[in-house]
C-alpha cells in the first residue's frame, strides 16, 4: 500500500513539474514577441510622422524652375525638400511644380502661353505662384493672367532670382527679389545657366511658400511692400531695388543684402 502512495505521488510531482515547465517556457516568449511588436509599430509611427510634416490639402502652390534652377539636379533636390516640407500635388499635398522648358513643350506653343493656360484653365485651387529663376516672357503670361482675373489675382506671385524683363516682371509681381551681386538683367540668357543650390537658398524658397501661406490671399496693394518682402526673407536684408537709368526705386523690387 505504501509503495503505492509513493509511486502516485511521485507520478503527480512529474506531471506537475512538466507542466510548470511549459508554462515558463512559453510565457516568456509570447510576451517578448509582443514587446517586440509594439516596439517596432512605435518605431515606425515615430519614422512616419518624423518624415511627414504635411497635411493633404486642396490648396496648392505653383512653384516654376526657370533658368538656373531647372537642372535636373536642382530640381530633384529643391523637389525632396518640397515634398517633405509641403508635399505635393500627386498626393494631394500643396506643391504643384513645372520645369522650364520640359512642362511646356506641346503643340509648338510658346512657354508664355502654356503657362497662362495651365494657371487660367486648371481647376486647381491655387493660394500663391513662386517663380525661381523667371525666363523671358514670363511678364506676358502673367499680364495675360491679370487680364482673366481683370486685375485682381487671387493670390499672390512671388519672383525669385528673375531673369525676364525686369520692368515687366515688376508691374505683374507683388514681390520681385535678386541677390545683391546681380546688376542687371540681360535679355539673352543661356537655357543651361546654372545656379548653386546652397542653404540660403533652399531657405528663402521656404521662407517664401512659408508667408505665401500666412496670406491666405493677395497682398495689399496699399500698404509698404518692402515690409512684406522683410517679413517673408526673415533674417535676410533686402532694399528696395533702384533702376540704373533713372535713378528710381522701385515699390515691389527688391534686393538681398550680400553676406
């Protein structure tokens, strides 16, 4: 009888040993898989908000590459910074980009007419133009798309670095802005004419799509545009740009400081 009891009790201390075994066996590891998980899912929505800082919109803003900023290298930089900052237009974010001259080549039409055409006939809802780099004809598209709004556009259009006319450019701009080295501007230009993309730069174009977006409209026409244009540049200097024939200044020309 005794031998018995002994052997059941030492087959219910196997079974028992065999089972918490098991158990902490296989705890363990389930919890360290779902640790893992969580782990990984936080990472990635940390990845995914740190990459995205924008919001889907239906507002968007034309941003044209002309000359010395339509290389393709400068545009797929100037173009990931965009895409990061602003996003754009293809996934519904705020940025709607053309290269000159490679968005205008239909039809055998001319670069001022194709670029009237797609700011007059599309459905975007366009909050601002930002033109770098402006190219010859430019002003006549633009004097063409004032006539449509009959002069009042609803937002504002900003010339970064132009290289069209510059009393054309001044009467169809709000702001017009240059670098201090820049004299004048001839009327033939080199479709390869490059321009070093540095830090300055890359910043006064967010700087600019920046305030674009505090508008939420056009610009006064009644009030000090070199306050705007100090507004918009931030930290940069500007003046207001004075014509070498006449000696005038200009009201919505302006020129950055040299550093």
């Amino acid at each position: 009888m005794k031998r018995i009891i002994i052997t059941l009790l030492l087959i219910s201390i196997t079974f028992a040993f065999t089972g918490c075994k098991k158990d902490t066996s296989n705890k363990p590891f389930a919890t360290t898989s779902n640790s893992q998980n969580s782990d990984s899912n936080s990472e990635s929505v940390k990845l995914e908000n740190k990459i995205k800082l924008w919001h889907a919109t239906n507002k968007r803003i034309c941003v044209l590459y002309g000359y010395g900023f339509n290389s393709e290298e400068t545009v797929s930089k100037l173009q990931t910074m965009l895409e990061q900052r602003y996003g754009l237009d293809d996934d519904d974010g705020l940025i709607y980009s053309l290269v000159f001259p490679d968005s205008f080549k239909h039809n055998g039409r001319s670069f001022s007419s194709e670029f009237y055409s797609i700011l007059s006939e599309s459905e975007k809802d366009f909050a601002g133009i930002v033109i770098l780099g402006a190219p010859e004809t430019t002003h006549i598209a633009l004097g063409r798309l004032q006539d449509f709004w009959d002069m009042n556009i609803p937002y504002p259009i900003i010339a970064l670095f132009p290289q069209d006319d510059v009393l054309g450019l001044e009467s169809t701009c709000d702001i017009v802005v240059e670098k201090a080295q820049k004299t004048e501007i001839t009327e033939e230009v080199e479709e390869d004419t490059t321009t070093v993309i540095d830090d300055m730069t890359v910043t006064i174009l967010q700087n600019t799509i920046d305030y674009v977006l505090t508008l939420n409209g056009p610009i006064p026409k009644t009030t000090d545009l070199q306050i705007h244009a100090q507004q918009m540049l931030k930290n940069d200097t500007v003046t207001k740009y004075t014509d070498p024939d006449t000696g005038l200044k200009s009201i919505n020309h302006f020129v950055l400081a040299a550093n």
